[in-house]
C-alpha cells in the first residue's frame, strides 16, 4: 500500500494550472499564499465541517473535472468530502502539516459536537510544496508531531487491551508502530528549527503512520486515551483547539496514567515537547482546571459509551483515592505543565 506523494519545492502553482477545469477548495489564511500564483475555475472556501454546512456545500455543484484541496485539515477533507459527493477526482496540497488527516482516506465531519468519520476517499495525488509549508505558522506545523507520537500512548494502551481485555494483537505492527515514533523522535533538532528536514520528517512520520493503520483496517496502532480524552473534553466544553497542542498534552498524562505499562517515558517526552517549542499549557489553550478535572472523569464512561479502543481509561479504577494519580492530582500535575 502506498500514496502518489509528490514532494518539492515552489511545485504547486506550475501542477495546478495545468489543469483547465479545476476546482480549489481552501480558506481564506492559505488561499493567500498562492492567490496570484494561481488560476482554478472555482474556487470554494470552507472552514465549518459541520454534517449541515457540508450536505449545503455538497448541493451547489461547481462546474470542473478535479478538484483540489489546499490547506489544513477542513480544507483537505471538504475537498475529499465534495469529491465523494460529486463523483470527482481529488489532489491534496497541505499547507501546514498540523495534522495527519491530509493523508487520511476518511473525512472528519462533526455531528452534534462529536467528530465521525464518514466517506472513503482514495485522492488521485498528494503534493507537498516545502516552500508552502514554511510559509505556515509555526506552532501548526509543529503541533502535527502529535498525530505521529500519539504512538507513544497508543501502544501502552494496546499492551492493556491485549493483556487485560483480550484485544486482537500483531507484534509485527506493533513494532512498526513504534519505530515511527521512535525515528519522529531522533529528529528533535530538525524539528526545533522547522528547517526543511524538519517538515520531511513531519511528513515521513505522518505517512507512515497513516499507511499502517490502513494496512492494519484501523487507527489501532496510533490513537488510544490522549485522542479519546480529548475527544472528550471538546464534548463537555464545545470549544475549539489546536488538535495537535491538546494531543500533546493528553500524550503525556496518558502516559503518566499507563505508569508501568507504558513503553514511553513521559519525562522524556515532556523533554521533546519542550525542546521543539511546543506550548501546550492551559493558558495557552484556554483549558480551565475544572475542565480538564470532568474530562478526566468523564473519559472512562465515554471510551464505553463510544465504544472507543480499549485502554487505560477501559480500567474500572484509573485513578488512585489520592495522592499524584487521583483525579485532583493529574489535574494539578497537567496544569503544572509549561513549555
């Protein structure tokens, strides 16, 4: 299994005015990095993945044989959504690598605050413009380590569901997953400077990752309890935030509640993050103890009702009466955290 994945730089425009009858679907914010470089028949923007904006969007066909989808997330997956919808061919250009769902076949739409995945859309091609992807904000761009490390939790919760819940298991996968992580991990330096080896290897990591679980049949060996909590918390608050920051920040309570079934060690990931210049703080992400508090809480009856992978949060006791692993003691050590 493999992705027709096109790298380079100053690419994009010259591939896109090929085409004679093409449909670009982005927002405002990257649309302005090509606007004059660029010629589509149509364009649309969108920045609500709401199931009722998209079935609106779906309605009004535009006039054009492809389309293309440029931007972050929403822009990549309403391109993918509309393509489904109006039997078209789709490419994806990223212009910031903040999450994995560029690569994704699925496209994320959002019912009643709860994000489901719908479609299955395989794009024609994938083009990566490094000179684009500087162009992004940084904290964007880095935050999409989190969708590739989020590894590091997936797989302590893995070793749980297998050992405790009876989980299907395949060590070949399970190594695989966590050399990606691991090789994401050695370029922290790359990283840090969001030089051009620093974005590839972003992009490596996010490939990878994303070609695995679909050979797998599911996002197993990559998303455990630091998704799952924060799939939470965005239901009990309907706020909006940077996926990758909260994805961080989940990455390591997750790993501190797994305790000695994780197969990462949370302080020398908090040392990464730290390192690269990622703030995931609460301040940072208007995230309020008590918040965080009923998220923790809530979390374990969610996984349940959502029927969500099974993990640390599957436990019947995740937190300890007191002391450091009570609910209250997470919470103060998470919102201890700076960068």
């Amino acid at each position: 299994m493999s992705k027709n994945l096109i790298e380079g730089n100053n690419i994009f425009s010259e591939i896109i005015n090929r085409e004679k009858d093409c449909i670009l679907v982005t927002m405002e914010e990257p649309f302005a990095l090509i606007k004059d470089n660029v010629r589509p028949k149509e364009v649309i923007f969108n920045c609500d993945m709401t199931e009722d904006n998209l079935k609106r969007l779906s309605s009004d066909k535009k006039e054009g044989n492809i389309i293309y989808g440029f931007g972050g997330g929403t822009a990549c997956d309403t391109a993918k959504y509309l393509a489904a919808k109006w039997n078209l061919p789709v490419v994806i250009v990223p212009s910031v690598v903040s999450v994995d769902a560029w690569l994704c076949r699925s496209v994320a739409v959002r019912f009643d605050h709860k994000v489901r995945y719908v479609e299955d859309v395989n794009p024609q091609r994938f083009i990566v413009d490094y000179a684009i992807l500087k162009k992004g904000p940084e904290i964007l761009n880095k935050a999409g380590v989190s969708d590739v490390l989020s590894i590091t939790t997936a797989l302590g919760d893995w070793n749980i569901a297998r050992r405790e819940f009876g989980d299907r298991y395949d060590i070949s996968y399970y190594n695989a997953s966590r050399n990606i992580a691991v090789n994401l991990l050695s370029r922290e330096t790359d990283i840090s400077v969001l030089n051009e080896e620093g974005l590839r290897a972003i992009v490596r990591g996010q490939l990878e990752e994303v070609l695995l679980c679909e050979e797998w049949g599911n996002s197993r060996p990559e998303e455990g309890g630091e998704h799952f909590l924060g799939y939470c918390l965005e239901e009990i608050t309907h706020k909006h935030y940077i996926h990758g920051l909260l994805i961080a920040l989940n990455i390591l309570v997750v790993l501190k509640l797994q305790r000695d079934e994780a197969v990462f060690d949370y302080k020398k990931m908090y040392g990464f993050f730290k390192n690269i210049g990622l703030d995931f703080s609460f301040a940072r992400q208007n995230i309020t103890p008590d918040e965080y508090r009923k998220a923790l809480l809530s979390t374990p009856e969610y996984v349940k009702k959502e029927k969500l992978y099974n993990g640390v949060f599957s436990r019947r006791s995740v937190f300890d009466g007191q002391g450091e692993y009570s609910v209250d003691g997470i919470t103060e050590w998470a919102a201890s955290l700076k960068n």
